[in-house]
C-alpha cells in the first residue's frame, strides 16, 4: 500500500540508502547496438535543465510526478520541470553559464517530445555519452543506470513510449574513489549531456553488429562476421561490397555468423585513406557504412602497417574546446586533424579517455592513425572488483563503437599507474579483454619511467604489444642528461612509443631557454629530446603532449591559470608557439 504523503516526506529526509534501488538495472556494453546511418530521431535541442546539489530528484522520485495524494488534493511539489531553466544539449552545463562552471554534483535534464511510429517494432534511446552516472526515466517510470563519462550506451524503449513523453535524466560528475577516472585527475571535470541524445528505430529483427576487417595475417581475404537480435535470431545475411563486386552471403545461427573470403582490397593508409561503400543487411534492415581495410601488427621492435614499417608521428590531445568544452564540434574535430597533419603527422594519441566517435569516422576520410584509450588514470582503486567491471565495460563499449574503423589501430588500457601487484593484475586483465574481442589491433599503456632504476621496466609491458613510455626529462626531472642514461639502461624486446614529453609554456610568453613557461624553454626542451629520441632503434614513435593548451583547476600559477600550458598551440588555437614549428620540421625528415 502507498503512503500518505506525510509519510513519503518522512521516509524521503531519512532515507540515506535511497541511490540503492537507482543500481539496477544497470546499462552496460551488451545494450549497444550499431547505429551509424541508421534511422534515428534526434532529441537534442533545448531542454529544462536544474542543477540538484542534495539529489533531491532521486531521493524524493520526483521522476512520478505526484500532483495529487490518496484523497484527491493537491500535493506540494519542490519541482516543476517545464518552468525550470532551458539549457542546450548536446553541451556541457560548465560552459552554458558562468554559474555553473564549477559545479560538480547531480542535475536533472528535462523534455517533453512527441512520438509517432513510422512502422518500427523496436525503438532504443541512445545518448552519445554523459558525465559520469545516469540515470533514465521516460513517463515516470525508472529505466536504468549507467557509468562511465565518455562512451556510448542504449535502452530500449519501445513498451514505455506514449504519443506525449515525459524523459529526465539524472547526470552527476560526482568524482569518486571507485570510478574510472579517479578523484584526482589532470584535467577539467566537465558535466552533463554532451553528445548527441537520440531514439533508433528498428524492425522486429535487425542487426545488432557486424565487423568488416582483413583476415589474420592476410592481406588478401576479408574476415565478417554479423550479430543479429530481436524476434528472429537465424535466417542469411547479406554483405555487398559494390566496388570490389563483392557479394556473400551468411548464415546466421542463434543470432551471429561467421564468413571469410578471397579478395583484392585497396588498402588503408595515412598516404591513401581508401574507404569501401558496405551494405550489410538482414531482413528488413540495412546497414550502410564506409569502412577501410587495413593491418597492422608488430614484429621483433618494429611496426608494421599493410605489411610495411612505419613510424608514429604523432601528438597527443585532449577532446576540448574553450566555447564548448567536451561537446567539441565536427568542425573543431577536422580543425585538430588538419592542424596535426600541417605538423606532418601521420598519428594522434587520443587522451584520456574515450573521445566522439566523430574523430576516428573523420580521421578515417582525412587519413590519419588514432591510439584510443580508457581513462584508467593515475591512482585507480585496483583492489576493487566494481572498479575493475567499470573500466573493463567501459573498454568494451568503446570497442563496440569504433571496431569497424581502420584510423584505430591502438587500444590504450591506462595511463601512469605505478606498478604494483593489484594494478599488474587490473590492466593485464583488461589487455587480456581487449584482445580476445579485438585480435585486429595493438595493445598498450603509457607507463612511468623507473625512477629507482632510470629505465623502461614497467612489469605491465610484458603484455603489451607496444610499450607506451611518458617521460618529463626537461621539464619534471630537470637533469636532462638523465634521458640518455633511460634510454641506454632500458633493453625493450618490442617497439616503444614515447607518448608524453613537453615543458609547459604561455603563448607569446618569450625570455632565454632557461626561462621556465616561456616559448624559448619550451622549444629547447623539444630540441633536446628529439636530438636524443631519434638515435634510439627501438623507438617507433612519439606523441608529445600536447597538441593545444587546456583547463585543469590544479594548475594555477601566474602562467597556468587554470589550464596545462604544454599545448604546442594556445587553448583557442590562435597561436603556434615555437616548439609547434620545430616537431613539423622534425617530422618532416621522418
């Protein structure tokens, strides 16, 4: 029987145990479903928007939108969703007001929106990603949580769509010790909805996957395979190729199969980003998509792309832009890969976490290779097996994501975590994963130095395919000459990418080298560390961090103000410093 209302107010400001029945069901990789070209209604736009710092709307189930008790009167509501503050989505609160820059906490997104079948069977809600736990509910009904702030998730919802919708959505970017990221992280902790929200439509049957990519170890047969789902789970597929007159077909038995076939692509490169028009379909659906073919693997200490060495030019970046935060435009993703390409790039580290699944479709037409990566970041709580479930669905939902793209050729498992026990146990599983559902890509981690020791001796390395090295020589530790003694003390049986190096540096900021957070320290440091990394055999690579300046609160002195100056570029990309022209000229002889 339902309380009154006095008694619902009671058990409300009592209940500390009230998140408890908000854990379940919780929304994991297995909800995806491919969605690229697919017929979608999109549910950005403007929507009421209210910050809720107690978390009120979870422990009072605002979501039921009670206006009336048992007896028929009104009932006092803290709320009103339609009268609440209009804010835009996709976008980070941090960036729609000054109020809200800061604001770390719960907030309740809000929308109304009309549904009409167009003939579908099936209907998923998707949001691109949100910042960190969510929370959904559609017509006063709770249907499901999820974690993690940089990858994509689903829910059907076809039984709970009416004519007129009601849908809330909790987001709170609440660090916590448990998540993956941490508490401490080294950069800004934006909030709330800001990639696309959207609803997929379906028949009955359709197709929940598929993968397209060479076969192991050949360049001349093609490895597919298909999922299928919903009210049929067998019958044939059909894959088509037109440009190569390719057409097979698959049988597909307790909903997935498996094909591999003779043929003569056209392969994928940086040189030659060569994408084939695919139509994969099952029933009544279909599937479009542009995908290009490639290999890539590792022999002894050397990379090899379609069966040829290749170096990693490279440069890192974070997904940030000073208008719009995390919900970086198709605009601003062009613009970062073209300013990347003019340093003669070939490769761009992703950091730290999962970035728009716009950049890798985007770094397939434009023809540069991507290392995505997972933000197991710094002090993780390794002892946890939540911590562990989180990161390792995380690592599966971006693979899900981005498996069909050939720019993606590194999966990155973490970044600077010490070595010990419980992290070597932690992230080897999660290469272990990352492997067994992908055998198509590399492997790695960008490790510490051993400082004890001056080397590359990270235990996690024996797991890697390639061994991802940060290291501040220069900058962090001030004895530069302690980069050559690493690089000689250190015996790597296997390629190694230097995936930090930098000195921070302020825009315009000019003095003599030795003249820390200038341009002229900045570019030595560079000049240095390229002068010692080019004579190591057994460096394939390098990222150095980082392609432009960005907001971190922990780093405020009269240079910093709130951002990391190592950017080779100002935070609004208005200015090359000096160390951007002297990686071009490197690169350029590379």
């Amino acid at each position: 029987m339902e309380k009154n209302s006095s008694d619902n107010f009671v058990s409300d400001i009592h209940d500390e145990d009230y998140k408890t029945k908000y854990f379940e069901p919780l929304i994991d990789h297995n909800s995806l479903i491919y969605d690229i070209n697919r017929e979608k209604e999109s549910l950005n736009g403007s929507w009421n928007f209210q910050i809720d710092q107690y978390d009120t709307f979870l422990r009072a189930s605002w979501y039921k939108n009670k206006k009336e008790d048992q007896g028929g009167r009104e009932y006092p509501q803290d709320h009103d969703f339609n009268n609440w503050e209009e804010i835009k989505v996709p976008a980070c609160w941090n960036t729609q007001s000054d109020k809200y820059l800061y604001y770390e906490g719960p907030a309740v997104y809000s929308r109304d929106f009309k549904y009409i079948n167009h003939g579908e069977k099936r209907v998923f809600l998707k949001l691109g990603a949100a910042n960190y736990d969510s929370y959904i509910f559609l017509n006063k009904k709770f249907l499901g949580h999820h974690q993690g702030g940089s990858t994509p998730f689903m829910l059907e919802v076809t039984e709970e769509l009416e004519k007129e919708n009601s849908l809330q959505i909790v987001v709170d970017n609440t660090r916590r010790r448990e998540a993956v990221p941490t508490t401490n992280t080294d950069w800004f902790n934006y909030g709330g909805l800001y990639r696309d929200v959207e609803l997929l439509r379906l028949p009955d049957s359709y197709i929940k996957d598929f993968s397209l990519s060479l076969a192991e170890d050949s360049l001349t047969e093609l490895d597919f395979g298909v999922e299928v789902a919903g009210l049929i789970s067998a019958g044939e597929a059909e894959l088509k190729i037109p440009e190569l007159n390719i057409e097979q077909t698959i049988t597909v038995k307790n909903g997935s199969g498996k094909i591999i076939f003779a043929a003569q692509p056209e392969l994928w490169s940086p040189d030659n980003p060569k994408l084939y028009k695919v139509i994969v379909s099952f029933g009544r659906d279909k599937i479009e998509e542009e995908i290009g073919l490639r290999q890539i693997s590792v022999q002894g200490r050397d990379i090899y792309l379609n069966g040829e060495k290749i170096y990693l030019k490279g440069i890192s970046t974070h997904e940030e832009s000073v208008s719009s935060g995390k919900a970086v435009t198709e605009a601003e993703i062009i613009e970062n890969i073209k300013l990347a390409k003019e340093m003669n790039c070939n490769y761009i580290r992703l950091a730290h976490y999962p970035h728009s699944y716009q950049v890798a479709k985007i770094a397939d037409q434009m023809g540069v290779m991507l290392w995505e990566e997972i933000p197991v970041y710094w002090a993780i709580d390794f002892a946890n097996p939540m911590t562990c479930q989180d990161a390792e669905n995380q690592l599966l939902e971006l693979i899900k994501r981005d498996h069909n793209r050939a720019s993606v050729i590194i999966w990155s498992v973490g970044n600077e975590n010490q070595d010990t026990d419980q992290r070597l146990k932690f992230m080897s599983d999660l290469v272990k994963k990352a492997r067994e559902v992908d055998p198509t890509r590399l492997i790695s981690a960008a490790c510490l130095v051993d400082e004890e020791n001056n080397r590359i001796a990270d235990r996690l390395t024996e797991y890697l395919d390639i061994i991802g090295q940060n290291e501040y020589y220069g900058w962090y530790e001030p004895d530069f000459s302690k980069l050559s003694d690493c690089m000689e003390n250190s015996k790597p049986d296997k390629p190694v990418i230097i995936t930090e190096f930098g000195a921070g540096a302020l825009s315009g900021e000019r003095g003599t080298k030795d003249d820390l957070f200038t341009e002229d320290y900045q570019l030595q440091v560079y000049q240095k560390q390229t002068e010692v990394l080019d004579d190591i055999e057994y460096i394939k690579g390098l990222s150095p961090w980082i392609l432009f300046d960005f907001r971190c609160p922990r780093r405020t002195n009269k240079y910093q103000k709130g951002y990391n100056r190592k950017g080779l570029l100002s935070a609004d990309k208005s200015h090359k410093k000096l160390a951007f022209y002297e990686m071009q000229r490197y690169y350029s002889k590379k």
